[in-house]
C-alpha cells in the first residue's frame, strides 16, 4: 500500500535535506577524529572507558625506550614489507604481553 502523506513535497525535501546534512556533518566530525593520530587515540580509549588528560605521565622508561625504537624502526623502514614486518613484531609482542597478563 502506497505511503500517504499529509505534508507538502518541499516541507519533506527540507527534512530530507536537513538530516543528510546533519549525518553529513557527522560524517566529516568522524573522519577528522581518525585522520589524526591524537584524536584518533583519543577516541580509541574512551570506546575502552579509559581517559587520558594532558597531566597524565608514562613512568614507565623500558616501554618509553621500546615505543622510540619501533616509532625509528618505522621512520627507517624503506619498504613496505619492512614496515609490515614491524608491525607483526609488535603485534606478535602484544600478543605475548596479553596471554603472561591473564595468566596471572
């Protein structure tokens, strides 16, 4: 059964219109979050219920040292392979840390 409706075409088109702009708008806010790396964390941490504000510190200096030698690794990675084989590297670490942490 066909829909019936009561308003006119250009009253529709103007919701129409309003909302594809709003989910637009909300489209580029998203985006604009992911495309840089601190929003982009940001954001992944607060979908895990975990803040992080400007007075927050990591105390920890082995992690600090690991993080600065994989962040070089990458900057000097020459290829993508290279860079592939980092990133299976960290997530074959990641993967360890994870398994000993709920062990225990």
């Amino acid at each position: 059964m066909p829909r019936i409706s009561l308003l006119p075409a250009n009253v529709i088109f103007q919701v129409k219109t309003l909302a594809a702009r709003d989910l637009s708008g909300l489209v580029n806010e998203a985006y604009n979050t992911l495309l840089q790396p601190l929003s982009r964390i940001h954001y992944i941490l607060s979908q895990h219920n975990l803040g992080v504000s400007e007075t927050d510190q990591l105390d920890d200096p082995h992690l600090i040292t690991e993080v600065i030698g994989i962040r070089e690794a990458l900057e000097d990675a020459s290829s993508e392979s290279e860079a592939e084989e980092i990133k299976n590297d960290v997530s074959g670490s990641r993967e360890t840390i994870h398994s000993v942490s709920t062990i225990n």
